[in-house]
C-alpha cells in the first residue's frame, strides 16, 4: 500500500499530539512488529525476516534495509516530517551507535505482539524484551549525554508504539493455545492489560507523548482475502469487527490513562477508518493507490501480497 497517503492520516493525528505540549520532539522511539521494524530481525535467527529483494526497491540505494516494505516505513516519515532524521534505526544494528539512537531508535520485531505466546510463534522480540532493551538504552544515553540531558531527551520524545495485528492473525486466529483458552473479548482484555501495563512502564521510565496504533481492518488483510475462498476473496467481516471493538477498548484506556497519569498524553493513531475508506473508494485518493490496491485485491499476483508480517 502507499505508505505515504497512511503516513499523512497519522501525521494529522500526530500533530495533535505534538502541538498540543511543548513543540520540541527530541527523539522518536518505536517498539512493536512488523509494521515499525526497522531491521532488527536481520540480527536474531527468526523467519520472519524481509532483508531481500524486492523489500527495499525503493529504499535508497534500493537496499533491503529488513523492513517489510518497499521503501520507509510510516516512522520514519513522520521522522522526516518532524525534521529529526530520514530514517529510524534498528537498535540491534551494529552499525548504528547511541549517538545515532539519541535522535531516534526502533526496537520493534517483525511477527511481534503483545501477547508472548505471539513473538513464540516466529521466536521474535517479545514486547517485554522491546523492553528490556529501552532500559539499556537508558543507561547507554545516560552515560553519553549525562543523566539531566538524557532524561530531558526521553521526556521529550515522541513514543510510538506500533503492534497488535500479529495477537489475532498470527497467534489467536490460527492457533489453539489461546483461542482454546479465552474467547475473543477475553483475550481482547487480556491484550489491554498488557499494552496498559507496558505504557505504564515506559512512563516510569521517562515517557510522556506516546502514539499507539489501533487495529486496521484485519478482515481485509491479503493473507486474509486471498484464503477467503468460499466468499470470492471478499474481506472477512468477522474478523474486521474484531478490530473495531479491539479499537474500542483500546481508545478506552487512552482516555483512561490521559485522565489519570500525570502529564501522560496518549493518543490513538486510528487507521482503521482510512484505510477502509482506502480499499472502498481507492479513486479518491488517486490513481496511484487505485493501481496498489487493485493489485492487492488479487494479492496472490503479488510478490509481497501473501506476507502479512
Ligand atoms: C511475558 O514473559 C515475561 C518474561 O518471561 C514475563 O515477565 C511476563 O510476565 C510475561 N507476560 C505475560 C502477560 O504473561
């Protein structure tokens, strides 16, 4: 899909984010799966991995960089927009160091969820080691910049927490081991409380504005359509109002922790709308999305089409 046309429904409801407290956004730093990995999955032995072509044709230098996608990722151009950097960095890059992660760093992991028994399934990062390493980050940036500098970067920065899609389509959908154990709703709950308790931890440690994707129309994913057999590769409907209650209850939660938290503000970057607005009425967003998503309603003719990480 275009990238970009998503990017700038986010950046709107970015700029509320932004505009609304202090206009400075000193670093941007991402935890979540796929769709905000920026290559760390390159650095651990997992399937899940994108570092080949044609990942990265339109990257510069047409580098499969280990994203999942043609070119940037929704981060980095909000990166861009927010005049901080071109592109975010995967922590586990070795190429990169703490000087370059001062200004940005993703810690996301391609398959990732909230849920743990999600990262099992591809053997990924879990949520809880995204993490474990936002912690040694602290450390290293303490140490480089000193402890007043450091924790007015991590006050300063936007947060982007970009993830949960892989809970349902990855884990619950196509496995026992939760479905068996919680019914839609429970396990909906159940990712709540993770994703409260995460927010919570990243506050403690210095978090103030934090970006947390919801749920887009799953049902309408092209893994999705393309096993959609029975309905003529229609959406999966059932599975598109999972997303919306997911959406529901996560919105809730915002409301709740912005309420609550002390200078905490949270807000829900909501694609779902869009997108769908997207897939139903593509001429209106120009002929450029018409053609990508007319190739993605016949996704098994796509290369990418039948990933979903
Ligand atoms: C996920 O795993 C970590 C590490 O084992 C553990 O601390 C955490 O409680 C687990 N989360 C849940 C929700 O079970």
């Amino acid at each position: 899909m275009n990238s970009k046309i998503f990017t700038y429904f986010l950046f709107l409801q970015l700029l509320l984010l932004v505009c609304n407290s202090k206009p400075e956004v000193s670093a941007i730093i991402v935890f979540g799966d796929s769709t905000a990995d920026s290559g760390n999955n390159n650095y651990i032995p997992t399937v899940a991995k994108s570092n080949f072509q044609p990942y990265g044709r339109d990257f510069e230098g047409g580098k499969p960089t280990g994203r999942f996608c043609n070119g940037r990722l929704f981060t980095d151009f909000i990166s861009e927009a927010l005049e901080i950097k071109w592109s975010i960095p995967a922590y586990l890059d070795s190429d990169y160091g703490i000087e370059d992660f001062a200004s940005g760093v993703s810690f996301a992991s391609s398959a990732s969820g909230y849920d743990n028994a999600t990262s099992d399934v591809l053997s990924v990062i879990p949520l809880w080691q995204q993490l474990e390493y936002f912690k040694e980050y602290k450390e290293k940036l303490t140490i480089s910049k000193g402890s007043r500098l450091a924790s007015r970067i991590l006050n300063q920065a936007l947060y982007i927490m970009s993830l949960g899609i892989n809970d349902f389509i990855e884990n619950y959908f196509v496995s026992p081991r939760r479905s068996s154990q919680y019914t839609v709703e429970e396990y909906q709950n159940f990712l709540i409380v993770i994703a409260k308790k995460f927010i919570l931890d990243i506050y403690r440690l210095g978090a103030r504005k934090v970006a947390i994707t919801g749920y887009l129309p799953i049902g309408c994913l092209p893994v999705e359509r393309t096993q959609n057999l029975v309905f003529g590769h229609a959406c999966k409907e059932d599975y598109n109002k999972v997303a919306r209650d997911f959406n529901l209850k996560l919105q809730d939660l915002i409301d709740k922790l912005n309420e609550e938290v002390k200078d905490i503000k949270l807000v829900m970057l909501n694609l779902y709308d869009p997108v769908q607005e997207a897939i139903e009425k593509p001429y209106i967003y120009g002929e450029f999305l018409f053609l990508s998503l007319s190739l993605l309603s016949h996704s098994h003719s796509m290369p990418l089409g039948g990933l979903r990480f």
